[in-house]
C-alpha cells in the first residue's frame, strides 16, 4: 500500500487502456459463463420439462435490447464504473448512485454465491474444506490470492481472465460440437406447453445466469476503442448457453430432471472420462468468475470514490501499475465474508433481484444518452427504432419483476431506501464540510 498515488479527478486518467476485444470478450464469457452453468440445464428442466432450452433462448431474445443498451451506453460513455456511469452521465448523480449501490450489492452477493458454490464443490474431495473456520480460510486464501493477481495491473488481470475462459470455455465448446452427433430428436420434442409461472420463474434464472455482462463492461475507463470493442465483445459471452441446453435437453432427455451435473453425465457419454474433465473445468470456472468480479467490481468502487461518494481513499492507484488496490481490497474482503457466511442459494438470490434493477437503469441510460447526443466518443453505437430497443428491454425485465413474491419486493425497497438516505446524509456532510473549509 506505500506506493498508493492520492488524487483527486472526475475521468480515468489515472488508469492504464489495456483492455482490448479479446480481454474484454474473454471477460464477459468469464463472468457470465459462471459455475451456474455445469448445474443451471438440470434446473431448468425440471421448471419447463422438454421446453427448457426455449427458457433460454426467450432469455437470450429478452437480453438482445439490454446488450444492446449496455453497448449503445458503453460505446458513449468511456469511464469507469459500467451502469453506473451511464446512469450518472444520463440523469444526474442521484440516480447514478443509487444504480451504483443496487449495482454493488448485487455483485458482491453474486461473487459471494460464487464463492461458496466453490467451497462445497471443493468439499466433495476434502469434507473439511466445507466446514467453519478451514471454509473461511480456504475462501480468504482464494480472495487473497486473487488481490495479488489484480495488483500486478490490468494486464496481469486482463491476462489472467483470457487465461480461465480460455481453460474452462473450450472445453464446453468442444462439449457442444461433440455432443451434438448424440442428439436425440425426440427430446427435443415439446409435448406440455409450461404455465407462466413456469416461464417466469424460468427467465428469473436466466437472467441470474446472463448477468455478469455489466460487471466485466466496469472497467470502461481501461477499454481501447469502446465504441468497437464494446458492441462485439458484448454478444460474445451469449452463445455457448443457449448451445449448451440443447445439447443437454437432446442427450439426456428426462434424465437431465433435477441432475445436478448434467454436463459432466454428457461428457462421459461423449469421452470416457470426460466427466472428471468437467469437475475440473467447474472449479477453474469459479475461480474466473472470482476474478473477473473482482476486476470489475473494484472499478465501480473506485469511480464512487472517484465522484465523492465513499472515501477518498477508495480513489488511490499504485504509482507502478496504476490499480485502485484498495478499492480491490474492500471488495474481495466483503465478498469473502459473505461467502464464509452464507449459502449459494441466498446470495444467488439477492443479487439476482437486485440486477434487474440495474438493466432497466442503463437502458433508460442509453435512450437518454442517444436522444441527447451526449458522448465521449466519435463514432458510438446508435441503436434503431430511437427508444423502441431501451422500451422493449424495460417491458422484459418489468415482466421478470412481476414473478417476484412481496417479500422480495420489501427487500428491494428497502435497499433502495437504504441507499438513498446514505446519499443524502454524504451530501449534506460535504455541504457542511463547505461551509467551514
């Protein structure tokens, strides 16, 4: 920490453009391709039988506008922070806030959940890894592991996340063109058509599943060329789960019911063997999911520091790297406390309520920022239709919030109220602080 450069500025200039469509790409895969997917196609099955891959292809159509909107957004707006600028540079610092503490709480559930899925996967093969006190050191040996990597720079950390999608991306690529000769039509095949409730709950998961596109798009201030990197790397990320389901729904059929490694079953069937390959590539997954929130997450900490709302330290980079460390640090260290804490379950589901809220922030964001020509940009990403991409994002997300029970909603308001009294008492305390400086 002695080698921390103090400052205080509104843009990213202290930061290092080393990210480019590979990294980012490779990132985006890596967040959203999470340890989910070794379980989700089992999941979704026993929600809509035979019509579980139509979960997530609805999901993928629902996610086109809100890519869309966080590309259009991202291809404008070049500092760090991901929905949160967008937000801030489209309505004002009220808003941005409040988009930017929903945005944070979800991420460090999510990373949380990540966290402890890792940990009772790593039980498995050692029982005491997945009890107390030996769980929270293992998490805190993974956490920490994974600041030292980030303080090498964004480099160092752009590289490493190429590295774990890479490693655990191809082997699911190949699962899908391998698996794909074991089809079996029949399948495939929807007899029952699934109840809303069914539908909804469904593209609850999905959403859970697809989110992570904005916590890679975080570290915007460190993109080379937003305005192409951005829209291509965004769509990237999408693909393998919607090929992964189909595969999974066409080999297993009423097999893939309620099983909890589906693509590890599929693996054996089409390599003997494969099945281990799998359980491993679940594992460096998770790691990468770890790594790419930490990367990401710790840019929106650092632009709330930034912009006035949390401690100035939180707004420091290294002299060497230029990494906002401590931003780093408060992240990973909140993240393993839930993790050490909680369950995958409830984490999961905190911060899957909570994304929503974000999407449907950021594409307001980018109707605003297209129908105000606001950008920091040449050649941003216009999106067609004027508001009718960000209007039909809105309507999908609007219909996922409708599945949620009231308690969810209670938990939802609540934060939302939390978060804005904090923004009015940091504002008055600078206001004060005025009046004597």
């Amino acid at each position: 920490m002695s080698e921390l450069q103090e400052h205080t500025r509104t843009d990213d200039s202290a930061l290092l453009r080393a990210v480019g469509f590979w990294a980012l790409a490779a990132s985006i895969v890596n967040v959203t391709i999470g340890g989910s997917i070794f379980a989700l196609p089992g999941i979704l099955a026993v929600a809509m039988g035979a019509a579980a891959p139509l979960a997530f292809i609805f999901g993928a159509l629902l996610f086109v506008p809100i890519v869309l909107c966080f590309a259009a957004a991202g291809s404008r707006i070049t500092a760090s922070g991901g929905p949160y600028s967008y937000v801030h540079a489209a309505f004002g610092r009220f808003p941005g806030f409040v988009v930017a503490a929903v945005f944070w709480i979800s991420n460090v559930a999510g990373s949380g959940s990540m966290a402890a899925a890792l940990a009772d996967q790593l039980s498995h093969a050692a029982p005491r890894l997945g009890e107390g006190g030996s769980r929270a050191l293992l998490l805190l040996a993974v956490y920490c592991s994974l600041m030292v990597l980030n303080a090498w720079g964004i480099r160092a950390g752009a590289a490493a996340i190429m590295a774990f999608a890479a490693a655990k991306s191809l082997p699911l690529i190949l699962l899908v063109i391998l698996g794909v000769r074991y089809i079996h039509l029949e399948n495939l095949r929807v007899t029952e058509v699934p109840t809303w409730t069914s539908i909804g709950s469904s593209l609850v998961i999905v959403v859970f599943a697809f989110s992570g596109i904005e916590t890679a798009l975080s570290p915007s201030g460190e993109v080379r060329d937003p305005a192409k990197v951005v829209p291509r790397a965004a769509f990237a990320g999408v693909g393998l789960y919607v090929g992964l389901q189909v595969v999974a729904q066409g080999v297993l059929g009423t097999a893939l019911v309620g099983n909890h490694v589906p693509l590890s079953a599929i693996a054996d069937i089409v390599v003997a063997g494969g099945g281990g390959v799998l359980v491993l590539t679940a594992t460096v997954s998770l790691i990468g999911v770890l790594q790419g929130d930490l990367l990401g997450s710790s840019r929106l900490l650092y632009a709330l520091a930034r912009d006035g709302f949390l401690p100035s330290p939180l707004d420091a980079v290294t002299k060497t790297h230029r990494v906002p460390m401590r931003a780093v640090v408060a992240h990973g260290l909140v993240a393993w406390f839930l993790a050490a804490l909680g369950s995958f379950t409830t984490l999961a589901l905190v911060s899957g309520g909570a994304i929503c809220l974000v999407y449907i922030g950021c594409c307001a964001a980018a109707w605003r920022l297209q129908s105000t020509s606001a950008g920091e940009t040449d050649m941003p990403l216009v999106l067609p239709g004027r508001s009718l991409i960000p209007l039909l994002g809105i309507a999908g997300l609007l219909l996922i919030l409708a599945t949620l029970r009231l308690a969810e909603w209670i938990a939802i308001g609540c934060a939302v109220l939390a978060v804005s009294v904090l923004y009015m008492s940091v504002r008055r305390g600078s206001q004060t602080l005025r009046k004597y400086v």
